[in-house]
C-alpha cells in the first residue's frame, strides 16, 4: 500500500497542481521518492461531468469537491487537492485543511483578438465566461457588454474563443502558469478593475481531521502567508453566506509593514448594483478582519439584496 494517496480531479489544471504537491511533499519527505510510495487517485466530479450549464444552474462550487471529500471519508484517498476557489464555504467537520501551497498570482488574464482590456472593448462585444464574479464586475464596468456562459478547461475555452464564439474570455494567471501556458497573448487585469474569487492562486491540501499521520506530513509544506490570506478571504465569504448565485470577490495581501489588507466586494449579477469595501488588520487574527469586512458589505448591500438572490 502507497505512503499517501492524493485525490484530484483529471484535469490538466487539477494534475499539474497534483504534480506539484507531490514535488514539495517528496521534498520534505525524501522517504516519499521511493517507487510507488505516492499514488495519484483521478476522481471525475459532478462538476467535471456537467459541462452544457453554468455552475450557478446546478449547484455552485461543491460540484469540484463533493466526490473528492467523499474518498477522504472513505478512506480510499488521504488528500484532497483543491483550488481554493472552487471549496465551498463551510467544508464538512470531518475534514481540515492541512496545508497550504504557496500562492500564485491571483489576477485574472484578459485574452481578446480585439482588445487589451475590457474598457478598450468595442460597443456591444460579447464577452465569455461561466463566472458570476467575472460577469457582475465586467457589466458595472461596461453594461453594453454582452456576457455568454463558456465552461471548459483552459483549451477549450481558448478554442472557443479562437472559433468566434465570443469576443473576449478571462482565465486564471494562476492556471495559465501552472499549465505553463503563461506565453500566450494576454494581458493582465489590475486588481482594481477585476478582484479576484475568494483563494484564487490558491492549491489547498485536505484530508481527515483525525488523521494524524497524514497532518504531520502536510505541515512541512503549508505555506502560512498563503494561510492568512485565504483564510482572511474565507472568513468574509462566510458572513456573506456567499451561494452559487452571489457574485463575491475578495483579496487579502500581507504588506511590508507586516500587517493583513483586505479588499472585497458583492454585486448584482448584472453589474447594477456593486458594493465595495476594505479593512486592515493583524496577520495574527485572519478571520476577524475577514469577518468584519463581510459585516460591513452585508449591511452596505442590506438583506433584501441577499434575499432576491437566494431565491433567484
């Protein structure tokens, strides 16, 4: 039987981010380079399997994790490897997030043959992606925009891009660079035209709560700076009992003076209506600042907003 078994879903994203764990955790675990001592488990989520509908349709973010979690309960997996962007808010008591991997960049690409940015865009241009986050800041930022769900990997919305089936689509930067596909023509969206999810950037590494073996080996790879700051994000989405139709986005940075800066936002789904907020804190208290931020654009946005939303 393998030392450890890692569960991922069979994207290239999803195994080139498995590859990289193994390599930090072989690492820290020279034990773990033995043949056969590390075996990689494939599971097919809903959400891999359901690609004609945007997430939002049926069911959100646990689409990517469900499947996965359950071989963790079953002990047929001892980690789960995640991007944080796809975790649900509240994961089951069971489990735990053992570590962290450093982050990549967080901030979305731009790709469009006919701008390099959204502003730039011509009048009417159709836009492509299957991200409320994503759809609500591009329409406040420009409403005569026409925004089209596109799901798929990375290719396929590229292909579907180049085929004509949109003017313009945004990806990760994190994915691009680690499908080493950061060279293709794209630019680079600021921060403050498009925030980014909640632990984008983010690979985090689950598994039981009680496993103790297993914890010991994740701990000599968890990346705290990476912890903080997605557990500041995570901690704000919380209190915005964020849903698959609420379009959320936070970013929390660690600045040179060593303290925690959290920006985040809520919108309508059609950019008309968007609130915005930021807080500063201790990198020592993540989920205070987290939560005090989420506090502040709940009552900005007030709960008839959140109410129409989840009854959408």
């Amino acid at each position: 039987m393998p030392l450890l078994r890692l569960g991922t879903r069979g994207s290239p994203l999803a195994l080139a981010q498995t590859e990289e764990t193994k390599r930090r955790l072989v690492a820290a675990h020279p034990e773990l380079a033995e043949a056969g001592a590390v075996e990689v488990v494939v599971i097919r989520t809903t959400g891999d399997r359901i690609q004609d509908r945007p997430l939002s349709e049926v069911g959100g973010k646990g689409l990517f994790t469900k499947e996965i979690e359950e071989a963790l309960y079953d002990r047929r997996i001892d980690v789960a490897i995640h991007s944080m962007k796809d975790m649900p808010t509240w994961p089951p008591d069971f489990l735990t997030l053992g570590a962290y991997l450093p982050r990549e960049d967080p901030r979305d690409a731009f790709f469009s043959p006919h701008a390099d940015s959204i502003r730039a865009l011509p009048q009417g241009a159709v836009v492509g992606t299957s991200s409320l986050r994503r759809q609500s800041q591009i329409l406040a930022l420009r409403p005569d925009l026409r925004v089209v769900s596109l799901r798929g990997n990375v290719g396929t919305r590229l292909r579907k891009l180049a085929s004509g089936e949109c003017d313009a689509t945004l990806l990760a930067v994190a994915g691009l660079r680690r499908l080493g596909r950061d060279d293709r023509g794209h630019s680079v969206l600021s921060t403050q035209e498009m925030l980014p999810a909640v632990g984008q950037g983010a690979i985090g590494l689950e598994c039981r709560r009680e496993d103790e073996r297993t914890l010991a080996l994740l701990a000599a790879v968890d990346h705290q700076e990476t912890r903080v700051r997605v557990t500041a994000e995570r901690a704000c989405l919380a209190v915005l009992d964020g849903s698959c139709r609420t379009p959320i986005a936070a970013l929390a940075d660690v600045e040179d003076d060593g303290g925690l800066y959290l920006r985040g936002l809520v919108a309508a789904p059609d950019g008309s209506d968007l609130w915005q907020g930021e807080r500063r804190g201790d990198t020592g208290s993540p989920e205070e600042v987290g939560r005090a931020l989420g506090q502040e654009l709940r009552a900005a946005a007030g709960e008839e907003f959140f109410a129409s939303l989840a009854g959408a």
